[in-house]
C-alpha cells in the first residue's frame, strides 16, 4: 500500500507570521495557490519524492490552534468514504464537492472532534 495521506493543511490566523515562521524553520520558500474563499501557500512538492504535499491555509470562520491541521487521505470517489463516516460514529461537515483541476473532497469528523 502507497502512503495513504494525500494532502495536508495547517490553518492559520496570522498568514505572515505563519509564513514567516515556516519558511524560517525549514528553509524553504512557500508559494501562493489559489483557492476558493481561502488564502494558501503550499509546501515545495514534487511528484517523484517521498512525502505528502500541503499548505498553510487561512480561511474565515475556522478557527485555527487545537484541530486546526487536516489531512486529507486519497482515495478513488470520496463519496464512499464519506457514505461510511456517519455509520462509523462520525460526521460530515461538507459533503463531496469539487476544488477544481485537483479533484474533489469531502469534509468529515472523526469520533474525537478531529475534521
């Protein structure tokens, strides 16, 4: 079995600071993505190395500090996953929607409170 993470993010307040601070600490330079109603600044990433790929995310009304990292696992239609998390003692937050030329994603919480 392949890596079963396929995305991370890290949700910040403060999109300077938190940048600030990254790129700081591990060397590198982040660059802006675009996204729907959100500021992002991905991880480098590449195709052929190791690794789950991801960004800093700030995004209105959710709330950053405690559960503010998601990780996103890949799958084949998340809408089968999705159509197990309620039965599994879950919840779904956002149901399967699209974010582009990157797929589609659906949003669920775990039986801790983790999204």
């Amino acid at each position: 079995m392949e890596n079963p993470v396929g995305w991370f993010e890290i949700y910040v307040e403060d999109m300077g600071r938190a940048r600030k601070f990254y790129e700081s600490v591990l060397g590198v330079k982040l660059g802006k993505q675009e996204g729907p109603d959100v500021e992002m600044y991905n991880f480098p990433m590449s195709t052929q190395a190791p690794g789950s790929p991801g960004a800093l995310v700030r995004m209105p009304g959710f709330p950053v500090g405690g559960n503010s990292v998601l990780v996103y696992f890949k799958c084949e239609d998340c809408a089968v996953e999705e159509e197990r998390v309620v039965p599994a003692g879950g919840r779904v937050q956002r149901p399967k929607m699209s974010i582009g030329e990157y797929g589609f994603i659906s949003l669920a919480y775990d039986t801790e409170g983790n999204m």
